[in-house]
C-alpha cells in the first residue's frame, strides 16, 4: 500500500503505481506519472509532464520536471523521462526538454545523481551514469551508458560523452569526449582512457590493449582525427575500438577534445 504524508500535495490527475512512498510537503503534479515502489523523501517537487520509473528514490528538495531555463521556451509541451532505479539525492534539478530539443529530457535506468547537480532541458542521459556533487549538465547533452562526471564540472550545451568515459572534478568540457575517454583539467583536455573503469567492469586485457593502441594512432597517427578514426574502423577487430570509431565519425554539433589537444 502507498504511504502518502497527509501534508504533501497530490494533484488531481495524478498517477501512482503501487507502495509509492511520498513524505512531508512534497508536490506531485497533474501530469506526473510515479511507477511502482517510486520514494519521494520530503519537500520534493515533481511537476509538468513527467514520468519516473519504478524503484527510483528522490532525496529532499529535488524539482523535477519543472519548465527548461531556456528563453527561447514559450509554454509548449514538453516531456520529462527518468528511468528505473534512479537515485536522485538533495536539491537536484531536472528540467523539461523544449520544442526546438526534441521536447523530452531523458534520464536511463540505475543512475546516480549526487547532490544540487544539474541536468538541463533536452538532455539524453543513459543508465548507469554518475553526476557527483553540484556537477551541471547543460542542454541538448548526450551522456552515453557509464558515464561519470565528477563534481563541481560543467558540460557545455550539445556536447556528447561516450559511453564508459570519466570527466575528472573541476573541469569544463566544451566538445565531444570520445567512449572510454580520461577528461581533466581546468579547461577540459582527453588525458587518456578510463582504465580504472573498464578493469572494473571486467574488460578483457586483450581488449584494453586495443584501446591503448587505438588512442596512440588517434593521437599520432596520420591525417585528420577523422581520418585516423576511419582507418582505425578499418583495422580493427575490437568491438569497444569500433564504438569509438563510431561514435567519432557519427553526428555532432561539436567539434572533438583530441589526445594532447
């Protein structure tokens, strides 16, 4: 059964899946939609057309699904999309995606997202991904599955980040990061790649000596980076070396943060 504190505010329209657990002077809107099993501690506002998948738990005085900071936004509707097993700690801030993005923020399945941390309109974000502290993800983002963005740094509006890649604390990021890739300092520079990551997921050796190799020709090989990558797509028979390629010789809006550039 729900357990609904009698001072939150549950607006007619409204839908809750089963056992949700909403506390103390929390705001739920007409258009919201809470999967089963959904917690929102206290003080959590959840408004607009949103949607959030079962098991996901919302920490005090996070608002999600309120309009984008976008002045371009003129009241249309717009969507807002978290996924299962989310956990979304203290004052975190979601917005709705806009008309010219698409109109739907996404947020995937078993995420993290750390304290007044920011996801902004139109984002795409994957499962597994980690936002620490006070982290912002700016508008039309893509964060691909895995993804960790260390606190306090900034992700510049339409940038992609590749699946498994790790952005140091402090840092702004201001174009693409290719999957698996290392990102640090103050401006943002592709130190290498996530090892630490992909050993923890188990990642075979032979496949990490692939990356390396991969990242060598990216950063000294002949050409342009484009070319480079699409000789390595030619090259190669690794599947994580191929979703780089991929993911550089895809669409972007962005130009690429380089090895050593």
């Amino acid at each position: 059964m729900s357990q609904i504190h009698p001072s939150a505010v549950i607006e007619d329209g409204a839908i809750l899946g089963d056992d949700v657990e909403i506390g103390p002077f929390c705001v739920v809107g007409a258009n919201v939609v809470l999967g089963d099993r959904v917690q929102l501690k206290s003080h959590v506002v959840v408004t607009g057309n949103t949607q959030i998948g079962e098991d996901t738990v919302v920490f005090s005085f996070a608002v999600l699904g309120e309009i984008p900071q976008d002045l371009k936004f003129k009241g249309e509707a717009c969507q807002t999309i978290i996924g299962k097993r989310n956990r979304i700690r203290e004052h975190v801030t979601v917005n709705a995606g806009t008309e010219g993005g698409g109109g739907i923020t996404k947020i995937g399945d078993d995420g993290l997202f750390m304290a007044g941390c920011h996801i902004a309109h139109d984002a795409q974000i994957g499962d597994r991904v980690i936002v620490v502290n006070s982290a912002a993800v700016a508008g039309h983002c893509v964060l691909e599955d895995d993804v960790i963005i260390g606190g306090l740094s900034g992700i510049h509006q339409w940038v992609r980040i590749g699946k498994g890649a790790i952005i140091g604390a402090v840092t702004m990021v201001t174009n693409d990061v290719i999957p698996y890739g290392l990102v640090q300092a103050p401006r943002g520079e592709l130190d290498g790649l996530n090892l630490v990551g992909l050993k923890r997921r188990g990642v075979q050796r032979s496949d990490i000596t692939a990356l390396r190799a991969a990242f060598q020709m990216l950063a000294q090989g002949e050409g342009t980076f484009q070319e480079r990558a699409r000789r390595l797509g030619d090259e190669t028979d690794s599947s994580y070396v191929k979703e780089i390629v991929g993911f550089i010789t895809g669409q972007s809006d962005r130009s690429f943060l380089t090895p050593g550039g």
